[in-house]
C-alpha cells in the first residue's frame, strides 16, 4: 500500500513537472514554427531590460539574419533600430528603420519607425560630422554664404547649422560640410501630414493643418519665397511679426501660387486639422526647422 503510494506521488510529481515544462516551453515558442525567433526575441527583450545592448543587438541580429520573414521581423528591426540609437551608431539605426519602412510598409509600427527615423535624419544632417553623404567645399576669395549656399543648391541656415557657424563670416581655405541630399516636399491633405524626402527617401514627417472646406491648392508649386519673422497682409493692412493678430507664426515659405504657403502658427493646438484659410500651418519649430533645410525651388506636392 506504501508502495503505490509513493509510486502514485511520484507519477504525479512527473505529471505535474511535465506540464510546467510543456507551459514554460509554449511560452517560450518552442511549440511554434517560429520557435526561434520568438526565443530570440524575447532574450533581447530580457537584455534591453537589463540594459545589455550588445547582447540584444546580437540576439536581434541573428533574428534578423536568420528568418527575415517572421512575423515578429519588423519588431526586431524596430528593436535593433533603438539599439544602434542607444549606443549612437545612427547610420545603422537610420538603416535599419528603412529597411522596416521598405519591407513592411503596413505594419502597425510604421508610425514609430518613421518619427524614429525624422528625429535620426535631422540629428545627422545638423551634425558638423562628415560623411560619404556630404561633400566638402573649400572656401575661394570672394565667396560668400549666400553664393556658396546657391552653388550647392541648399541654404544658408542649413550651412551654418551643419558646421556650427555662429554668424556670416568665412574664411579662404576654410572647409564646410555640404549636404548634397535633393530635397521635395509631399503634402496629404487627408492626414493632415507633410512629408519630406531626400533623394526620393523618406527624411521627416510633419503634422499640419490644411484648408477647411478643401481650400488647400492640389498640384505641384514651388518655393519662391522664405521670410523669417513674416508681416501677415490682412486686408490690406499690415500685421506687424510680434502682434499676437499675426497668424503666420515666425516663417513663412510662399509657394508659386500668389497668396499660399506653408507657415507657422499662434494656434498650436489647431495644427492637425482642416481649419486654415488654404496654407499649410505647422508648429513654428517645426517650421523653422523646415525652413533650414529646404531652400528656394523646392518643389512641393499637394493631394486631396
């Protein structure tokens, strides 16, 4: 009777031991076809906890590397672009967050990856670090910012950000880090969203406002104009920059089209919605960072 006992505690003791083996390993996706990469995935997320990023970037890695078609791909490249930016390798993250834009363009983390990739976009582009990106130019006799800036097809404040120039003067010999990245604009009226490409890729995204009642111009315009600190003409009256009436905000970049263009606002809270007399509004850093970067002649494209 003893006997049974103990061997039906044991049988039981098994049992159990079994079941908790077979529930810790369902967790851990070794039931699963994908097993592996969901192993994977969760030892890098154990890693980034512990603040191991090289761990989580190797196991991340050979996720990647080794099945990149599971359905957990575009979290990992999620995960190994916030690795590279951890340890500031932010052409790998830039790349990385690319690769998940390309390859999942319907993922649900594409949001995340593009604001990811705009704040990693500016980061370098303001940086004074020269890469195989940038070209270097020589200052001759007789230049000056606004030629040189003309020349290259860029603008003054974006040279001036980049090498970390604190007023106008220059010097012979002197060597600037210029960006060569071609600039366009892509205006969504239905989001609400303006979009800014570099050579075609994606660079930044932008929330705005747009017209009520569809009064935002489609087509594709051009910058002709940029004023910092712009005088807002109200009826023919003049609308001083510093008058809390003044709704242009601190930029103003006008379009081909008389009488539009994309500007700042007093009104950061309306940004997002349809509710402008037909520019394009967005916050007044956000278009004082645009107004850096893109200079006269850049086209802009508006769709419904």
């Amino acid at each position: 009777m003893q006997r049974r006992m103990l061997v039906g505690l044991a049988v039981g003791g098994c049992l159990v031991l079994g079941l908790g083996l077979m529930v810790w390993a369902g967790t851990q996706g070794l039931f699963s076809p994908h097993g592996k990469t969901q192993r994977l995935l969760t030892m890098a997320d154990q890693a980034l906890q512990q603040g191991q990023l090289p761990v989580a970037q190797a196991k991340l890695e050979e996720l990647i590397a080794s099945s990149p078609d599971a359905p957990v791909a575009d979290q990992a490249l999620l995960k190994l672009g916030e690795v590279y930016e951890g340890q500031q390798q932010l052409t790998l993250a830039r790349n990385t967050y690319r690769g998940l834009l390309e390859k999942y363009p319907n993922s649900a983390l594409v949001p995340e990856a593009q604001v990811r990739l705009g704040k990693i976009n500016v980061a370098r582009l303001f940086s004074p670090h020269i890469t195989d990106e940038d070209a270097v130019y020589t200052v001759q006799p007789g230049d000056t910012l606004g030629g040189i800036a003309r020349t290259n097809g860029t603008t003054i404040d974006l040279i001036k950000k980049t090498n970390e120039l604190t007023g106008n003067v220059i010097r012979i010999g002197q060597r600037l880090k210029m960006p060569k990245g071609h600039f366009a604009i892509a205006v969504d009226k239905s989001e609400n969203r303006l979009v800014v490409t570099a050579d075609n890729q994606f660079f930044k995204l932008y929330t705005v406002s747009t017209g009520a009642n569809n009064s935002t111009p489609v087509g594709t315009f051009k910058i002709v104009n940029k004023i910092v600190d712009p005088v807002w003409y109200k009826q023919g009256a003049a609308v001083a920059p510093d008058s809390p009436a003044n709704i242009l905000g601190t930029r103003w970049l006008g379009l081909d089209k008389p009488g539009y263009g994309i500007h700042g606002t007093i009104e950061p809270d309306a940004v997002g919605k349809q509710v402008t007399a037909g520019c394009v509004r967005m916050i007044n850093t956000d278009v004082e960072e645009l107004f850096t970067i893109v200079p006269v002649g850049t086209e802009v494209t508006i769709v419904d």
